[in-house]
C-alpha cells in the first residue's frame, strides 16, 4: 500500500482484501442505484485513515468476493452497524436481522419481536432519500466523530447491504426505489422510542433497528 503502514488482515478476509490497493476500496454499488459512483473506485476517507476504514469494510468485500447467502450479509450488516455503535460511544443500538413473512410486514415484524418488550405504533412506506433522512436522524446525529464525507460513505454501505442481501432472496428486488421499504415506530423500557427499517424481499424482511438507550 502507498504511503502507508502495512495492515495484517484475518485469512478469511485475504480475497476482499486483495481488492484494496493504494489507497484506495473497490465499491460495487447497487445495480439499480441512480448514483455514478456506483462502480468507481474511491478514495479512502482522510478522517478514519486507511487502516480504520478498511477494517470496517473488510465485512462488505467479503460478502462482495464471495457471494453470500442473505443471512450471512445480514449477520455482516448487523457487526457493521456493531461499529457504528461504539463510534456512538454506546449511546445508540443499531442491529440487524431477517424474518420470514406471508406479505404482511407488520404481522411478520410483531411475530418476529415475541416475547420481546416492545410495542409496534404508526408505519410509513420509505424510498432511499426517506432511509437516508432516517440515517440523517437516528445514527448521524450521535456518531458526530466522522466527516460529511465519511457519511455518505457509511449511508452507501448501509443501503448495499440490504440491496445484496434482498438480492440475494429475489434478484429482482428492489424494494429501496420502489417504495416497498416500509419504517415502524417503535417504544421499548430500554430504548425508549425507535424505529425499525423493515425491507422486504419475496417472502423474507431484512429488519434494520436504529435507536437511542433511554
């Protein structure tokens, strides 16, 4: 790597990692995405450094170089938004996981949550400009330590993970654009108010949860 100190990555990582070269991360983005950076390389962000933001990355091109089943990508999605967590300083909860549905989201979203101290209120069908008004919202207003650029850089993240991992159910899922992404408000003991992203594809809903600790 140009310029910079030399990063030892796990072996599983090594094929994702090999993707990466001075300084800079091969992003496949969305197919669909109206975004022409989608398939450009860019630059490492000069705040987290080269050797930070790799390490956060290294889930997303491994789950790109080896084309991971769905729940895999989610189980990724869910230690990424781990990261962002402690880049919160703990203050917010952010998880990821899926569930199975007969085309009612919110049915499958209160079976799915049984058991659990949360009760489900008001929901709203989203797109990509009204996730990223959410992420605006729930995750960059507590993770303050990272730059405008860098959040457009982990938003692009968030939101290719969960087109892989409905892409990987459905390769022509696109619930993102097309409005079929919905956002439940949600109020727990713990959390207080949150939210939860539910994004379907065929019968299965990737569930995004954004919240604060109350």
């Amino acid at each position: 790597m140009v310029g910079e100190s030399a990063v030892f990555f796990p072996r599983k990582y090594w094929a994702a990692a090999s993707q990466t070269m001075a300084g800079k991360v091969l992003v496949v983005g969305p197919e669909r995405a109206n975004h022409n950076q989608a398939r450009q390389a860019r630059p490492t962000p000069s705040g987290l450094g080269w050797t930070a933001y790799a390490l956060l990355r290294l889930p997303l091109l491994a789950a790109l170089s080896a084309n991971m089943e769905s729940p895999t990508i989610v189980n990724n999605l869910d230690g990424y938004l781990q990261c962002l967590r402690r880049l919160s300083n703990n203050a917010c909860d952010f998880w990821a996981n899926s569930y199975v549905h007969d085309g009612n989201l919110e049915k499958g979203l209160i079976s799915h949550l049984n058991g659990q101290d949360v009760s489900i209120g008001k929901s709203y069908r989203t797109n990509y400009e009204g996730i990223s008004a959410e992420l605006s919202k729930h995750v960059f207003q507590k993770v303050t330590c990272v730059s405008e650029d860098q959040k457009n850089l982990i938003e692009w993240d968030i939101t290719e993970y969960i087109e892989m991992a409905c892409r990987e159910v459905d390769e022509e899922a696109n619930p993102i654009y097309k409005e079929q992404s919905m956002i439940f408000q949600a109020k727990s003991e713990f959390h207080g108010e949150y939210i939860y992203l539910v994004v379907p594809a065929s019968n299965q809903a990737i569930v995004v949860g954004f919240a604060t600790r109350a």
